[in-house]
C-alpha cells in the first residue's frame, strides 16, 4: 500500500488502508482518494505518479473496523518503518497529513483534535499541511466547518500547482 520515489515532491501520510484498498492493494482507490484529489486539484494520473506523489500511511495494513470505523493503524508499522521510508524521500515540499494518527506522528506536541490542528494550518505552511480524513464519514465535520473549503483547499490547490508546475512559491492571500 505504498507508493515512493526519491523523486516525488508531494508527500500524503495517511492512516492506514481500508477495506477496499485492502482488496485492491491500490492506495486511495475509493471515496476518499476521490475526495482527496479533489481537494489537492490533481487527477488520478498524477496522483498515482510516484515521482510525483508519495503515498505512505502510518500502518500497511488494514486494521479491521471498530464500533465507529476502522481500527486505528497497527503501531509498530510506523515505529518500524517510517523513518526509514521518509529517509528515502529527499526532494518532498509538501507533507498533508491526513487524520488523527498521522497528525499525532508529524506533529507531535500536546494532544489536540483534528480540527483544533487543520484550523491552525497555517502555522506549518507551507511544508505541511493538516487535513481531516477524506472520508465520506467526515461529511458532518465539512459542512460544520465551511472555513475549510474556503480559505485551506484554494490556498492547498494553489501549492500542489505551484509545485507541479515548478513555479515560484505562492504566499498566503
């Protein structure tokens, strides 16, 4: 369920896979990476491009469903392997954290909610950025929190564009 190139620019750390990726073994192939492109303004070729995009999640594995969900990623695939993997990554400019878990690893700190840490992204701008899960579960948490497409997903468009294109950097509006 990984996708790395030392080449890649655009890193996406997510959970862990879901049941569907799992089946597949494709990364994001399901509501979400449909909602995730969307949101990075990119297509599916570019997407699963690993000189362009790295895909590595907090855990290989699916780790079954809860009461409420997946089951958080297994624990010992990052204490194991993510460092090394993010070793093997030199030429990343943009790091989208994607949920829970994977914020909690990258960022470190006191414990806070995912909305407390993607409403402050712009305290890490512009070499990572926080985001909810894409998941169709989080639709409550995007209608609860219009400043999300407002002000994040333009500014986060514009990055990925920029870093594709190879352009100068964008400032924040």
């Amino acid at each position: 369920m990984l996708q790395l190139h030392p080449d890649a620019r655009i890193l996406i750390a997510g959970q862990a896979p879901g049941r569907k990726v799992h089946d597949t073994g494709i990364p994001f192939n399901d509501p979400s990476g449909i909602r995730l492109r969307q949101w990075l303004g990119i297509d599916r070729d570019t997407f699963y491009d690993p000189q362009t995009v790295a895909l590595l999640p907090m855990g290989f594995c699916y780790p079954g469903t809860g009461k409420h969900g997946d089951l958080p990623p297994r624990a010992e695939c990052a204490a194991t392997w993510r460092r090394p993997l993010l070793e093997q990554l030199p030429q990343i400019e943009l790091t989208l954290v994607l949920g829970q878990y994977a914020q909690a690893w990258h960022l470190g700190g006191p414990r806070v909610g995912v909305t407390a840490r993607v409403r402050d992204w712009r305290t890490h701008w512009p070499a990572l950025v926080p985001l909810p899960h894409p998941s169709p579960r989080n639709n409550r948490w995007l209608s609860q929190n219009p400043w999300f497409e407002a002000e994040l997903l333009p500014a986060l468009q514009a990055r990925v564009d920029h870093i594709l294109r190879g352009a100068a950097e964008p400032g924040l509006e």
